[in-house]
C-alpha cells in the first residue's frame, strides 16, 4: 500500500510489473491502482476530478509529480565510502547494510563497489588482517566468499559465549528470584539447632530460639 510517504516512482514500477505479469494493461490499471493508495495518497485521488485522465500515461505522471517530494535520491559512491563497519559491530550486520545501500547508488560498477567496502571493514579486524596477508580479493564474490568464513567464526564465538554465561534465577509466579531457604551452619537436618546451642532466649535480640521459625 502506497501512503504517500514512501518513492512514488518505486511504488508505480512495481505496480506495473504486476501488471504486466498478469497481462493487464491501459485503462484497466487506472481502475485496479487506486486499491493499493491509503492514507493521504488515497485521499488526494478521492479528490481528482472524474475524467480528468483519459491514459494511464498521463495519470502516472500526474501520480509521481504530485508525490515527488518523497522520491528517494540517488546516492553517489563518496556517499557508499561513508558506509563504515563500527568497531564491533559484526560482519554480518555492516556487510547487509552496506550491499542495501549499495542498490541506492546509480552508476555504480562492481570496481566501485568492492574499493568502497574494502575501505570501509574495520581496520585491524580480522578479515582486514586477513585481506592484507594473504591474497588480496578482485571481486565481489570474491569479498563476500572470504567474508562468510569470518561471519560464521565470529556467530560460533557468540554461541559458545553464549553458553557459558552463569544461568539467571528461576522467577517465580509472583515475580520474585527463587531461592533456597539459608540456615546456620550448626543446624541439624529438622531444622533444630545443635545441642549447643538448644536454649531458650533470654528475650534480648540476637538470641537463638530452640527452632527455626519455618516460613509460610
């Protein structure tokens, strides 16, 4: 659904795609596209005068004119260089972000692209210590092929780490940390203190009493 937020161009090639998948074309498509407008881009064609397009040529264009403001711009390749792995953030994660963006840079050939992203993995990590000792990569695939032995490295790490964290306590129904009740080191197994110490308090704090209070 096209709100009038997202390209408008984006939005009216992928309409026409399915258009022509399905062999529809002409007026047809002037009639199934408003089903795919909600919000303020359904609102305005609420508005249009009826027959005031007579192709839908002239009505696309009207569309994407009248949504232009949100067309999403080219970027350039400087833009693509600035696309930098964070120190710490994994492989996986800057390698998604980086090729998503890449689709938003027109030109951009496959030179361009693989300078850009060798010049942006951070420095020092380990697929950069590996890239400048061995082999240098000419491709790509080449990147992407050497990279996903380091992603899978670095999510087995996680895992392992993962699994060795100290387990939390159990919560209970009322929300409160599980523990085990904690009695004095002298205690007898029913709950009765030792021979020792088996006397009555003298009222004062700080005094055992002869058993300990169980708790409800």
């Amino acid at each position: 659904m096209y709100t009038g937020r997202e390209d408008p161009l984006s939005h009216l090639k992928y309409f026409e795609m399915q258009m022509d998948l399905q062999r529809t074309r002409g007026d047809v498509c002037c009639r199934i596209f408003p089903a795919t407008l909600s919000e303020a881009a359904q609102q305005w064609y609420f508005k249009l005068a009826p027959g005031k397009f007579n192709s839908w040529k002239a009505f696309s264009s009207k569309f994407n004119a009248q949504f232009s403001s949100s067309c999403q711009l080219s970027l350039h390749l400087r833009d693509l260089v600035e696309v930098k792995q964070r120190p710490g953030e994994p492989l996986r994660a800057y390698i998604s972000i980086f090729m998503m963006e890449a689709t938003k840079v027109s030109p951009l050939t496959e030179d361009g692209k693989l300078s850009a992203t060798l010049g942006a993995i951070e420095v020092l990590g380990e697929l950069w210590k590996d890239i400048r000792k061995n082999d240098p990569v000419d491709s790509m695939s080449d990147f992407l092929d050497r990279a996903e032995g380091f992603i899978k490295l670095e999510e087995a790490i996680q895992q392992v780490e993962g699994e060795q964290k100290p387990a939390k306590s159990k919560v209970t129904s009322t929300g409160m940390s599980a523990q085990l009740p904690h009695y004095p080191n002298n205690s007898s197994s029913n709950g009765k203190l030792s021979n020792n110490n088996n006397r009555q308090g003298n009222g004062k704090k700080g005094k055992f009493t002869s058993k300990i209070e169980q708790a409800p």
